[in-house]
C-alpha cells in the first residue's frame, strides 16, 4: 500500500480506502467462524477472566470495541478481537463498519505520512509503535475518547436532544 501510495500520490487516498474495504471482507472469515460455535474455542485459549472482560466489553461498546483495535498498528491481537465480534454475536453490518472505519483512519495516516515523508516513514513509525507500545496505547485513547467525548457533548447539547419540545402558547 505505501508504495502504491508513493508512486500515485494524487490517489493516496483510494488505497487507504480499498486496503480498508480488504480487510473488512477478510475479517469476515474468523467473524463467522466466531460466529459458528468460537465460544468453546476462545474458552479453551483464553481464561474465563479475560472472555468475561471481553464479553462486557462488547456488552458496553461493541463497534468501538473492534474499531479501536482496526486501527492500531501489529502486534495489536486484532483477530481475536474480531472473532470475539463473531463469538459475541455483533451484527455483520455494524462489524464491517467498524472495521472499515478503523482500517480506513489507520491506512489514510499511513499513506498520508508515505506522500508526506516516504515509504520509509512506515518503518520509523513502526517501530516506534513497537517500542513505545503503551505510550501508543494511551495517545491513540486519549485522542478517540476526547473525540467521542466532544461528539457527546455537542450532541447532548443540542437543544431538543432528550428534552420535551417547547410548548406553544395561543396567547401571541
């Protein structure tokens, strides 16, 4: 993708985009393998801790709980993620968004940075990621929950959201 990027710069975007749309599709496989029985599989590999956390996890916010991971860089444990979407029973829809938004703002930086720097750039941000993991971790949060944040309050804000309609006098 970086060196499509790189050599049709005015497109950078499209790729990102079709890399985007790629991985939703291919994520649908261990999605309906998930889908198909995985609680006894993800119950043999993981502990009953971490599929209760996993679980309440979807419960609370399930599109963010595989957009998040959609958009982070490797190592992230990004399959299990997806086939817990599946084990969990996220709707397919709701499932390919998530991970076409996440993909999408993961691959639009990437290639963004590519035209901006050079297919090198992919490497130093890379192992950057690798190295400062947690630091990623907590920069990547603390960006999408100010974000969400902001969303919330504006839409909360609003005037008519969750609040009865004024009523309208006859007296004018």
């Amino acid at each position: 993708m970086a060196g499509w990027a790189w050599a049709d710069k005015p497109h950078f975007y499209l790729y990102a985009l079709l890399a985007a749309a790629g991985s939703a599709l291919g994520g649908l496989i261990p999605f309906y393998l998930g889908k198909a029985g995985g609680e006894l599989f993800l119950l043999k590999r993981i502990n009953r801790e971490r599929y209760e956390a996993l679980r309440n996890q979807f419960e609370k916010q399930e599109f963010l709980a595989v957009m998040i991971p959609s958009l982070l860089p490797p190592p992230t444990t990004w399959k299990l993620f997806v086939f817990g979407a599946g084990v969990f029973e996220m709707r397919t829809t709701n499932f390919l968004l998530a991970v076409f938004v996440g993909r999408a703002i993961r691959f639009g930086i990437e290639t963004a940075l590519v035209v901006k720097y050079g297919p090198q750039i992919v490497n130093v941000v890379g192992d950057f990621a690798k190295q400062h993991f947690v630091l990623t971790i907590v920069l990547l949060v603390a960006i999408f929950g100010g974000l969400g944040w902001f969303v919330w309050r504006k839409v909360k804000g609003k005037p008519g959201a969750g609040q009865a309609p004024p009523s309208v006098s006859s007296d004018q």
